[in-house]
C-alpha cells in the first residue's frame, strides 16, 4: 500500500510520547478468536482494505521536525514488514497451543518496534486453542492509541452476520437516575469543592513522590529488580460470570470497574500472604488507566477513524494514569469492603483538576522508580469477564495467583450475599 512519503500531520501527543520514551514501551495486544481456520490471503485483503485506512497513524513513523517537535509522518507500508504466521509443532492438543500461544504472546510483547516502520503487528495463529479454531493477535504500540480507539477501530470493520451490509451495533448503555442527581447549590458545594481541591493536591503531591523518590516494597509481587521490563513473562487468563459480577456491582453500589479492582487487590493480599503474613501490610501500589472520555459513553464504531462528536470518540489516546495504593488487611475489616475502597479512591483521583495535574506529571517525570511486574487486562465478551494476568516469569507463581484471585471473587460474592443492595433499606 502506497502514500505519498514525507508528509509531517500531527504533533505527537505528550501521553503518546511518554508511551514510547526511556520510561518504557507500552504496548496493547489484542487477540481475535474464530470459530474457523483462517485465511492468509483474507487477512492481508482486510488489512489492505479495512484495517490500514482506519488511521492515517497506523501508516505513519514518529520523527522530530526543525523544532525538535515529535510528529507523525507519513512512509510506505509493505505488508510482510507487519504480518507473521509463526509455525509451532503439529498434531498436538488444545491445551498444549494454549501454553504455545501464551509464550508466544509474552516473547513479542518484550520486543521493540523498529522506529523506520508504522508500530503495529498482525500475527496469524492457525493452530486451535481452547476457545478457537484459530487466531489473529494484534500488537499495537500504545503511542497510536488507546483501547477506546482500537476498539472502535475493529468494530467498524465488521458486519452484521444477519445482513452484511449493515455495520455492527450494541445497545447503548441505560444510565441510572442517580447519575444525573446534581445538587448546584454553591452553598452545599463549597466545603465539597474546597476538600476535592485539597485531596487532589494531596494525591499529585503524592504521585509525585511515587514516580520520584520512594519505591514500593519488595513483596512477592514486586522483584524491584532493574530491568524488569525486559524479562521473560507469563500470561495466564481467568474467567468470571458476568452475571455474578453485576450482582456484586448491584450489592454494592459500584461499577463493573470497582468491582473487579475489588477482586484484584484482595487477590493480590491473599498471594502474598501465602508466603508470609508480614506481606500484609507491605505498601503496593496499583497503576490505574483511566478512559478519560466522557462519562456514559459505550464502544462505537468509528467510520474510517473520523471521531463522532456525539459520542466524543475522537481517535486518540484518552487516558490518565491514577496511582491507587493497594489496600492492607489491617485497613480492610470485610471482603466487600476492596470493592468498596477501589471505587473510593480512584472516584477520589479521577476528577478533571487531578487528571489534567497527573497529565503535566508525564512531562516533569522521565522514569518510574521501577517497573511493573504484573500488569492485569479486562475485557467483558459474551457473558464473562475475561481477566489477563502478565507477570514476571520464574519469580510469580501464575497458577497460584490465579487461585488466589479465584479465591477472592469467590470470597467477595459470597460476602455481598449478605450485604443489603445499596439504596434499599
């Protein structure tokens, strides 16, 4: 596929250029499962057709012009540079693909995008797993966009099974009525806008000395080791019910997002004290990315990447980082109460003021004080709630992380059965 080469388009945005700067590489990998082997030939026509004319930055390099200004410009895509069908053993079982497909997901993941090329991949795995006949696993360099943008960016190349012609659509979500309770009174708001101001300013303060100065503990789940982020990863997935987790949301008062942050850090408190109570109280801290989009908006398919004013989808990277302390036992005295403290504490550092403070820390910051050695991904599909565990190979025990999340889903449903659901006596 051709364009004209050397055309300068955009600046490059500050979150785009700390997503591909010394602090690390970030990365998004997406997998998509068919009920089918797949065709090769299909998947360069979808990529030539459908996939390359989403985004004029999916065909496009970074470089700095006259002013040192990091932009993106426009080169040639050349489709083997991009697209790659690996070959593993034959004739083995599902469950051995599964364990070849996550290695394989963890060896691209560690490595770099060549600056001459347009930073994304396609990899077609014709081997059948557990869930799928076969696979195609996209790996995109976060400076290009965010899951929003790559979401809407798939769902505008498909169609509907029932009649092609049509794009795909998913009902809109129904917002609850307390989501538009608003009380205006300056009087009633004052005490509340100067506390929010204060609390924020506590929290960059902070942020700033986490992304500084001091370090997390070394807990089982943080090695602090240099150079964390070019070693060996595992990947493992779990599933949970949808339904089972509405039903906790519904408890509680909260968000699918609380719920599951709920999940994690409980989770997490109970590996580490698989391996010693004095892990109970170590300081851990979560790195949460926030959609910063606004408020109520679901996935919509974008037409050929232009943005939809109405659903504010603009292509882009969206989102802010929150730094979320992991709660300690001693802080927590009932399992719901990890729902209860995640949706607290990010609701606490998710206002615009802290947002738009945590964006200017990106330029002041030019490192972590280390880098994560479990990085978790959620995604809801088909009735279940999938949840991806990458952790640092040889030093987290993934099947018994895994359990000990398991465990802590288990654990807060069976505690939210006896908690009357929030806003009923």
């Amino acid at each position: 596929m051709e364009f004209e080469e050397g055309i300068l388009a955009e600046p490059v945005s500050p979150i785009a250029q700390y997503c591909n700067s010394s602090a690390f590489q970030l990365s998004i990998i997406g997998v998509w499962e068919f009920s089918i082997p797949i065709d090769e030939k299909q998947v360069k026509l979808f990529v030539s057709d459908a996939f390359l004319p989403i985004n004029p930055r999916l065909s496009s390099i970074m470089v700095g012009d006259i002013n040192e200004t990091q932009r993106w410009k426009k080169v040639e895509v050349k489709l083997e540079d991009h697209i790659y069908s690996p070959n593993f053993h034959s004739s083995l079982s599902v469950e051995s693909y599964d364990r070849f497909l996550d290695e394989y997901i963890s060896d691209i993941s560690l490595k770099a995008f060549p600056e001459n090329k347009p930073m994304w991949e396609i990899h077609i795995i014709k081997y059948p797993t557990t869930n799928a006949a076969s696979s195609l696993v996209f790996r995109l360099h976060h400076a290009l966009g965010d899951g929003y943008s790559f979401m809407s960016a798939m769902l505008s190349c498909l169609r509907r099974a029932d009649n092609p012609a049509l794009p795909m659509r998913f009902p809109s979500r129904q917002r609850s009525k307390s989501d538009y309770k608003k009380d205006y009174n300056i009087f009633t708001n004052l005490p509340r806008v100067f506390s929010s101001v204060f609390k924020t300013m506590s929290d960059f303060s902070w942020s700033f000395l986490k992304s500084s100065f001091v370090e997390d503990d070394r807990t089982p789940i943080r090695s602090g080791n240099d150079g964390v982020e070019f070693q060996p990863t595992t990947i493992t997935t779990i599933f949970f019910p949808l339904d089972q987790i509405k039903l906790i949301k519904t408890k509680l008062g909260v968000t699918i997002n609380d719920t599951i942050c709920g999940i994690i850090f409980l989770g997490v408190r109970l590996y580490m004290h698989e391996f010693s109570q004095k892990w109970d109280s170590s300081n851990s801290t979560a790195l949460v990315l926030l959609n910063t989009r606004k408020p109520g908006v679901d996935y919509k398919s974008l037409e050929m990447g232009k943005p939809s004013e109405k659903t504010n989808m603009a292509w882009g990277n969206r989102f802010a980082f929150l730094d979320v302390q992991v709660p300690k036992f001693n802080q927590i005295s009932n399992p719901s109460d990890f729902v209860c403290y995640s949706q607290n504490e990010i609701n606490r550092k998710r206002t615009p003021f802290a947002v738009y403070l945590n964006t200017k820390l990106l330029r002041i910051v030019d490192k972590f004080k280390g880098h994560e050695d479990l990085g978790i991904t959620i995604v809801s599909y088909m009735g279940k709630l999938r949840v991806v565990l990458k952790m640092e190979k040889e030093y987290i025990d993934s099947q018994k992380l895994k359990s000990c999340v398991e465990n802590a889903f288990e654990t807060i449903f069976k505690a939210t059965q006896k908690v009357p659901t929030a806003g009923k006596l």
